[in-house]
C-alpha cells in the first residue's frame, strides 16, 4: 500500500550497505525499486571497498562512496565530509551500524531510514518494524520494505541482477583459456568455500561430487586466494577430475566466468547469489536455522535447487538451532547429482 502522506521529492539517495557480497547483491533491487518511484533521483551507494566492483557498473547507480580502504575503515572526519557532500534528502540504512546513523544525522540528511530494533534507532526518523532474525521473508525482500516508510509500494519478490561488463567478460575468457578450458566448454562449477558465512557442506563432499561429474563435461573448483588450501582439497579428494581456478578473479570478473557455467553448486554464500544473478543455474546447501534458512538467503532464480537437512536426525541439533556441522553432512552426493542433472546443462 502507498501511503500519500509520506510521498517524497526524492533528488538524491544514499543507500547504505557495509557487509558482504550476497548482502549487497541482495540490495541492487532496492535501486529498481527507487528508480521506479523517482526516476530522475541520484542514486548513490555506500559500500565497502571490496565490494564497490557490484554496484559501480550496475543500471541505476550513480556514485559509490567507500566505507573504507583496503579493509581500514576510512576516519569520521573523511567520511562525513564525503556524505555531506551528497547532499542527499535520504539516507537508507539497509545494513545499520550505530557510527554511520551517527554520520548520517551528524550530516544533516533530512530523512534517516533504519530499523525500529537497535538502541540508535532514535537517529532514524522513519522506522521499519521487522524482524529479519525470524527469517520469514528473504532478506532481498526485508531490504526492499526499508522503503515503506517512504511511500514505496514494495512487491513480496524482487531479484538482483548483475550485467559484466565487455571488459570483466574478457578477463574472465583469458582465465578460461589458462586453465585449459575451450572455447565450447561450459564446466560446472563448485564453491566449497563461504567465509564462515553459514554452516559448510564438507569438502570432502565437494570432492566426490566433483567426481561423479566429470565424466559429463569439466568441472572447476573456485575461490579467493584465501580459500586456496580448501579449493586444493577438493581437487586432491576428486582425484584430479576438477581443476583449480582460485584468487584469479575480481568479483565481476568471476561473475562473467560464472554466467559461462552449465550450474554453480555452493554453500550458501555471496557468490551463490552472483550466480543467481547473471542467470547461471544453481545448486545451494543451507543449514537448519531460521535465521540462515532458504526462505531468508535462498538463490533468487527458477533454476535452483536447494538441500537442507533435517535437524531431528542430527544428535547436535535441538529444533531450528544447530550446534555442530554434523547435520550437513546427511546430504547425499548421490542427491546432489539429480539436482545438478535438474537445473543444469548436464545430462
């Protein structure tokens, strides 16, 4: 519903978002949105440096504004000068941190839009009542409600979508040939990593699946630099059926190699959603918490399939809380297989 007393005249709006990959992928139709509401407005987005890569090039955005350099967050000083700058009429805080509602008002930005739920919600002056924790809406859609209480008409699914660029399209090709891949090939691709984001399918797992479909086309284990001791596992545990393909990549850049896979299978992490995004089909673990469920961080795409087990037959599970990662480990490569084999190029 839009509520007309709370029409706006948007010129200029910062959008915040200071945490991880999928957080931020999940926040690009949140600018869709703005655009249809106010199609002249300046759209900027506030986002930490390793991050920036997915909204600098994606439609709608205008500006980016850094959070921090090389992982050091940037000085008050440095930082309110650069939203003062803006001159923007609201600021939404999609990921709420008490220091930048503290910038944000010290800024003067006329409306502050935040959570109802965290002891600086007094620095928002318009204020969203739900409770993400609960995880009954996916998280793209909770970010989407933020712009309630501006008036905005917010649909109950929304998608991200992320467009390479002709230059990231031909760095991710140049990886493709170093690694052996042809012309041709659309390998599937296995990322075993998630940065302590979720609860883990073993990589072990990733190993044997790995082998069971490398006789049906390449197969290739990404992730960062990192995560280069993991990757190796994997590709040790498949017996050399998977090659590496790790830390080559900028995030956009492994986003053109992704949309050039045949199915992208991951935990549930920031790259699953990368996947979901260019239009690769997917293949997603989540574990047995609400709050990390698949109704909160599922893949947004009609080609995905998602395993998450079952908390009563796991000793370390009590309800919807998991205590262990024994649980993970009850999906099967076998099933995994017949789901890659559903929503992939890969018979």
């Amino acid at each position: 519903m839009i509520f007309p007393e709370f029409r706006l005249t948007v010129r200029r709006i910062l959008l915040i978002r200071t945490d991880r990959i999928g957080d931020v992928v999940l926040t690009l139709p949140v600018v869709e949105l703005v655009r249809e509401q106010w199609p002249e407005a300046r759209v900027t987005f506030l986002v930490r440096d390793y991050t920036q890569e997915l909204v600098q090039h994606a439609p709608g955005v205008d500006a980016v504004i850094l959070a921090d350099r090389g992982g050091r967050p940037r000085p008050d000083k440095e930082l309110l000068h650069d939203i003062r700058a803006g001159q923007f009429d609201v600021a939404l805080h999609v990921f709420p941190r008490p220091r930048l509602a503290w910038l944000t008002w010290r800024a003067g930005i006329p409306v502050r839009v935040g959570t109802a739920y965290r002891w600086y919600s007094f620095l928002f002056n318009r204020r969203a009542k739900d409770h993400r924790r609960s995880g009954l809406r996916h998280e793209a859609v909770f970010n989407a409600r933020l712009l309630l209480p501006l008036g905005v008409d917010v649909p109950e699914a929304v998608r991200p979508r992320l467009d390479p660029t002709t230059t990231q399209i031909e760095a991710a090709e140049r990886v493709r040939t170093e690694i052996g891949l042809r012309p041709e090939d659309r390998p599937a691709i296995l990322h075993p990593g998630s940065g302590g984001s979720s609860r883990d399918w073993p990589a072990h797992r990733f190993g044997d699946l790995a082998r069971a479909l490398a006789p049906r086309g390449p197969v290739v284990v990404t992730g960062s630099a990192h995560e280069a001791q993991l990757v190796q596992e994997v590709v040790e545990r498949s017996g050399g059926a998977a090659r590496a393909c790790v830390g080559r990549m900028s995030l956009m850049e492994l986003a053109a190699f992704i949309q050039r896979g045949s199915v992208f299978v991951a935990n549930s992490t920031g790259p699953l959603h990368i996947a979901a995004a260019v239009g690769t089909p997917v293949v997603g673990f989540y574990p047995p918490i609400a709050a990390a469920s698949v109704t909160r961080w599922g893949p947004l795409s009609d080609r995905a399939v998602t395993f998450t087990p079952e908390p009563a037959r796991c000793p370390h599970c009590t309800g919807n809380m998991c205590v262990g990662n024994l649980c993970m480990e009850q999906i099967e490569v076998e099933d995994v297989v017949e789901g890659v084999k559903r929503v992939g190029s890969i018979k």
